[in-house]
C-alpha cells in the first residue's frame, strides 16, 4: 500500500534512497533519541535514591538540604531554616557532585 502511494507520488523512490532514509532514522535514533530516554532514567533513579538530609539543587537554582521525603514531594529546607516543599521532578541534582565540577571548582 505504502509503495503504491511513493510510486504514484513521485514516479517512484529509488533503493538507494529508501537505504539513505532508513540510515537517517537510525543515526537520528542512536544520536538523538537513544542518550535522552538513558538521562531520563538516570535522573528518575536519582531521584528515587535521595534520602533526607542529601544535599539538592533543584531546576530554578535554589540549594538546600531534603529535610522529609513524600511520595511525590520533598520538603527541603534551606538557609535560614526556611522548608520549601517541592515536587520530586524540580529535583535538579546532587549539590555535592554539583560542588565537585571542575566549572565549580575554577
């Protein structure tokens, strides 16, 4: 059916370039596509793994300390003593891999 569309479509696409249009796909796949969903689940075990008292940054920048974990939130305290909840996905990473860095240590 698909073959019968690109025949009437244009005369007709060729191997080679059906072959050049598949490599495409798979170079997009394994460049694009592949590294994302392998970060997504690494940042989704992260998250999983932090306990109270570990050291965060969350997404907008703030530092702080988780001070209660919930289901889906984290109470974070920060300084001052001030606790801020947020939502598990503002988790951003680890303030003392963060510190570690050599940009950070510069």
């Amino acid at each position: 059916m698909i073959a019968t569309v690109l025949l009437q479509a244009g005369g007709g696409l060729g191997v080679p370039q059906l072959i050049m249009f598949a490599a495409i796909a798979v170079v997009f796949y394994f460049f694009m596509i592949r590294p994302q969903m392998q970060k997504q689940k690494e940042q989704k075990k992260y998250v999983e793994e932090l306990k109270k008292g570990d050291k965060i940054i969350t997404t907008a920048g703030i530092h702080g300390r988780i001070f209660e974990v919930a289901e889906t939130t984290f109470l974070i305290e920060v300084e001052g003593g001030t606790k801020i909840r947020f939502d598990k996905s503002a988790v951003s990473l680890d303030a003392s891999k963060a510190l570690n860095t050599p940009a950070a240590t510069k």
